[in-house]
C-alpha cells in the first residue's frame, strides 16, 4: 500500500463529478469526456471519503458500515485509491 | 464578443404577428407561422414569458455574419467529402447548423435566439429541421436533456417510447394517439426535472408517418388524428393535438426489434449510462455543463423511473403492439 495515501488528504478534482445510479457510481470527468463506472460498494467508499478527506477516518465509517475487519476495508480502500489516482479521479491534497 | 442576433441579420417579413408557443421546455416568439408547434393561449402579459427569439433571416446576412475564424466542425452526417448535415460551433456565436435542402440556422450561444435561412420550399418542409434538429439545440443549451424518442400522455403520465431508427417509435406513438391518448412530444423528447421529478416537456406537433403505416390505416383515419399537411421522403405529416403541460415520465419504453425468443417485456434492474446516452440527441453540443445535466438527468432517470426493454415481436402489428404497452403500462400503476 502507497504510504501517503494513507496519511492524505483526499478529494474529487473538481472537474470529475459522480452521480449515483441504480447499480453504479458513474463518474464523469470532464477534462477528457471520459465516463467511468464503480460497483456499488467503490460507489459508497469513493462517497464516504469525498465527504471526510482523510483515509482513515474513511476506513473507520465504512468498516462500521460494511461490518468488514478494518485491515479488509484499509486494503479495499487503498486499492479504489490506487486506481482512482491513476486516471486522475481523485487527487491527493495539501491539507492546508 | 461575437453575439449575432436581431440587430445583425436582415430579417425577412419583421413586421408579422408573432407566433407564440410553448415547446421542448422553451417559450417560443416566431415571426412565422408554426402549425407545428402549437400555439400559447393568449394572455394578459404573455409577451413577458418568452425567452426564446426565433426569426426568419436573409441566407447571405447569416452567411456574412457567421464568424468563420474561431469557428470548428462539431457535427457531421453523410459523407466527409460531401455531408449532407453540418454543424459549426463559434463559442461566442454559436452554432450554426446546415442541412443541404433545408437551409441554415444558427442557434446563439445562450440558446435564446435562432435565425432560420430556408430556401423557398413549403413550410412543413423546412421546418421539419426546425423542429427535428434546431429546436432541440437550443432545449439542450438552455438545460434539457434531448432524447430521440416519441411520447404520449395516458391520465396524468407520460409514457416515452425510445430506441434506433426504424425501431417503431413513431408508429407506437401514432396507435396510441389512435387510442384516445394525447400526443407529448414526436422523435425528440426535452426532459427536465424541475421539483426533482423527471418531466417531459411538449414538443413538435407533427407526426411523420411512414406510407406504409398510413396505407395500414382505414381510409380517414389519419384525418381524424389531424391535419395531413405534407409528404415527403416516404413519410406523411400529420399535424395532432398536443398536450400543452410538462408530464411527469412514468415509464420508458426502449424499443428493439426481435425474432421472439424472449420475453417481450423485461424491466432492466441496473439501468446505467448506456443505456440512456445512447437515445441522446444533438451531440454535436458538447459542454461541460450539459455533461454534468446529462447525467444529473440519467441518474434520476435510472433511479426513479422504470426502464422497460420492449422487443417488438415479428408479425405484430403497431396496433397489436399498443394495446399491448398499454396494457403492460397499466399494470405497473
């Protein structure tokens, strides 16, 4: 696991909007055009840290919520940032 | 700035009585006669709701107005050496649409002004780009979302039936008028959710009928729907009532033609993107903001609306077919 996802801030770039579906997360980013899907779970999990920025407190709400050990949850987790970071929809943050 | 409006073109016959109407979510003044787009009631201060200027032009004022130099090729169809529709974008002009034997029309920027240059041909005939094609331009620029679709409103819903050309939309549409519901909107559907509910706003008034649908009817039949005012192109124009009222969609109907193999009637449990950009209109509008509505508008779409995959069963009549959605329609409540 990438250390400083674990220790950043992190957001949805403001050009890349979601929206929920029946059955997924669709993810626009508008720089390219390009439409990206996630499960529903990556759905709730991109949602949750969009709304708390930081990984761990991320990790703590959606383990409450999924009823997964935390080491399951931080590894998930980790791994939808991974990729997220990747096609540039989601961007780590200065915190100040 | 480059805004081409009113002041910059030279108007044909500025001094008519304007047409008011309320369609694809727009209120209409045009300084011609649109018998397909149904006329606004007369009211005390009407003139305060329109917000959308649509005025006849001479083609060479548009032509030497439009501002070639920052302007780029957003939308072709036919052939690239010799196509048969064109659109330019300018981002201060707007757009400005050419379909060889229907003319040019720009449509500002904002979407509150269009300029039509027809060449001389009857008015059923250019306007069918009018409404087919600019109108829905401007709906798109002004925040609806435009769907190739037909719509028809039984009680207090609309149904709205969608899919490829050629698919049936217009013949189901056309049964179902027959049967006593009121047209919505003919092949291009404006969506809107305003209160959060997704509505479908009254389009064009005229029905296109395939000669072979209208020679399936009993003589009269088309005349007691409405105004047969033109044929063209393998198609009869039938001018119906329209319903004056955004509907809220209570269903979706996607239109497939199948060899009956499967079940007719089959609700899609995880509707997604596809499946309601692929019915998507004027895509040559290519904004940020209409990208963030477009899927503002299909997410709700998806969440609160059934999606019905209706495969047209082979041999079936449109009649057969309309009795059966609208029975199926029913049933769902």
């Amino acid at each position: 696991m990438e250390p400083r996802i674990t220790t950043a801030h992190l957001a949805v770039p403001e050009h890349v909007v979601y929206r929920d579906f029946a059955s997924e997360t669709v993810l626009l980013n508008i720089k390219t055009g390009q439409y990206h899907g996630l499960n529903p779970v990556a759905g709730r999990m991109l949602e949750t840290l969009d709304r708390v920025s930081q990984f761990e407190a991320a990790v703590a709400l959606l383990t409450s919520e999924f009823e997964e050990s935390a080491d399951r949850i931080s590894s998930d987790l980790a791994e939808l940032c991974e990729r997220l970071l990747e096609r540039g929809l989601l961007e780590i943050r200065d915190p100040s | 700035m480059i805004a081409i409006g009113p002041s910059v073109l030279r108007l044909r016959a500025p001094e008519v009585r304007r047409w008011n109407s309320r369609s694809f979510g727009l209120e209409l003044s045009l300084g011609f006669d649109a018998p397909g787009l149904p006329r606004a009631p007369a009211a005390i201060g009407v003139g305060a709701l329109v917000d959308t200027t649509v005025d006849l032009v001479y083609a060479d004022s548009l032509r030497a107005a439009w501002p070639r130099a920052g302007s780029r090729r957003t939308g072709l169809m036919g052939p690239a050496e010799r196509p048969v529709m064109t659109v330019d974008e300018h981002p201060e002009a707007g757009y400005l649409i050419h379909l060889r034997p229907y003319g040019r029309y720009l449509v500002s920027s904002d979407g509150r002004f269009i300029a039509c240059a027809p060449p001389s041909v009857a008015w059923w005939y250019w306007q069918r780009l009018l409404i087919g094609q600019v109108l829905p331009a401007a709906a798109a620029l002004r925040g609806y979302e435009v769907l190739h679709a037909s719509a028809v409103r039984i009680g207090d819903r609309a149904l709205a039936f969608a899919g490829a050309p050629g698919a049936g939309k217009s013949s189901l549409a056309l049964r179902f008028l027959q049967r006593g519901a009121t047209l919505v909107a003919e092949d291009v559907v404006a969506v809107g959710d305003p209160l959060g509910r997704l509505t479908v706003e009254p389009g064009a008034a005229m029905v296109n009928v395939t000669d072979d649908e209208a020679s399936l009817s009993e003589a009269g039949d088309l005349a007691k729907l409405g105004q047969v005012v033109g044929r063209s192109h393998g198609k009869v124009h039938v001018i119906v009532p329209r319903e004056e009222r955004a509907t809220p969609l209570a269903v979706m109907y996607l239109l497939e033609r199948d060899d009956g193999a499967l079940p007719m009637f089959e609700e899609l449990s995880g509707v997604g993107v596809a499946h309601v950009f692929r019915n998507s209109f004027v895509s040559y509008i290519y904004r940020a903001e209409r990208m963030i509505r477009q899927l503002d508008l299909a997410s709700l779409l998806a969440r609160t609306v059934p999606v019905i995959r209706l495969r047209v069963q082979p041999g079936w009549s449109a009649a057969r077919l309309a009795e059966a959605v609208e029975a199926h329609a029913e049933a769902m409540g």
